[in-house]
C-alpha cells in the first residue's frame, strides 16, 4: 500500500510542476509571430513578428530570448536586417544598451549601461563605424574619458 501511495504521490507532484512549468515554455505566439528558432528546452529564442502585404510575409520586428524566456534584445527589421531602434537586456530585465541600425549597420546613436542602471558609454555610429565624440563612465555615473572619433573614408 506504501508503495502504491508513493507511486501515486510521485505522479501527482510530476503532473502538478508539469502543467505549471508547461505555461512558462508556452509556444504561444500572436497571429503574427513567428518562432525561428528554440532552445533545447523548447522554449523560444527568436521570435519574429510580420505584416502581411501582398500575400507576402514580412518581417518587420524581432525578439531574442534568454533561454530562462527573458528578454535578450528585440527591434525592427527590414528587408531581414536590422533596421532602427534595438535594445538589449539583462537577464534581470534592466536595459544593457540601446542603439540605432540602418540596413544591418549600426548608425546613429548607442548607449550602454551598466546592470545597476548607470551610463555605461553613449557615442554614435556613421556607416558601422564609431564616429564623433563617445562618452565613458563609471559605475557611478561619472565621466572617465571623452574619445572622438573619425570614422574612414568609404572608398
């Protein structure tokens, strides 16, 4: 009867943590969203949102995923690029860094923080190149250096 009990008692408990870690991997995307890709655990790591135009699918925004199912980065896309605002966190849901794309190429400006919330860095980029004054800081927020940048000639 023991054994039984405990048999029981094991399946029980094995189902219950089942269908509750089972609403945590759910694949459960909008009509819209695509996953590209999982992770072992068959939780997501890329899911990708598209509009419809012309009975073609285009995707026009993308979110990474830790494989816990946090956030890891997310932004538009164009023509499967990168393509304007991408952030990116921490495993904790604080922002790491904020940046702007055009066609695949960082351009415009980028900050990065630290886990705590303070300015890591901000600066700018011109055709995938550091370019102008970019700005360092300590965890505290208090400006180490000022570099500046000249991004080559693209010939």
């Amino acid at each position: 009867m023991k054994k039984y009990f405990v048999v029981v008692l094991s399946i029980m408990v094995f189902i219950s943590c089942n269908s509750s870690d089972e609403s945590k991997n759910s694949d459960t995307v909008k009509d819209n969203e695509v996953i590209i890709s999982k992770y072992i655990n068959e939780r997501p790591q890329i899911i990708r949102e598209f509009e419809e135009k012309d009975g073609v699918r285009i995707y026009v925004y993308e979110k990474e995923y830790y494989e816990d199912g946090n956030l890891l980065k997310e932004g538009a896309m164009k023509d499967n690029k990168r393509h304007g605002i991408w952030k990116s966190y921490y495993r904790d849901g604080t922002k790491w860094s904020e940046g702007e794309f055009i066609n695949g190429k960082m351009e415009g400006s980028t900050t990065t923080y630290y886990s705590n919330g303070q300015i890591r860095y901000t600066g700018s980029f011109e055709n995938g190149l550091k370019s102008g004054e970019w700005r360092f800081y300590d965890e505290n927020g208090e400006l180490l250096e000022i570099q500046f940048f000249q991004p080559e000639p693209i010939e």
